[in-house]
C-alpha cells in the first residue's frame, strides 16, 4: 500500500524542488510506494484547507510530518 505524501508550498518557495526530490529518495532507498502530490497555495483559504503553517509543509497521510506542527492552528502564506 503506497504512502499519500503531500507538499504544500507557495509557488514561489526554492526549497520545495529539493524537499520534493529528497522525498522521492528516501522513499526510493526505504522501498517504500508513495502517491506524491504537489500543491499549491495561493490564498489563505487554499492554506486553512491544505493546513499550510510554512513553506513547503510535508503531510504523510493527511499528518504533519513535523509531530508539534500537528496542533497549529495559525495557517498562512508564509
């Protein structure tokens, strides 16, 4: 069963092709399928929705996969 991973970024944000490219690594050394999506944020309606706290945010399954992001409720443009 393959991994929903998610990268939610502004299109303007330069680390997002390196995160994107160190997750299709790692997944690659791991062994391990995953269903990557890109999106992008363009208001803070699309933030809210996605739960975009920084750019780029990496959700595994719908989770943060930073555990203390978790709770944030701030979401933003940032």
């Amino acid at each position: 069963m393959a991994l929903n991973v998610r990268v939610v970024h502004l299109d303007s944000c330069s680390a997002t092709p390196k995160t994107i490219s160190l997750i299709k690594e790692t997944a690659r050394q791991m062994g391990v399928e995953i269903r990557l999506e890109s999106v992008v944020v363009r208001n803070d309606e699309e933030a809210r929705r996605f739960r975009h706290i920084g750019s780029p945010t990496v959700q595994v399954n719908g989770l943060d996969i930073e555990p203390d992001a978790r709770g944030i409720e701030q979401f933003g443009l940032s």
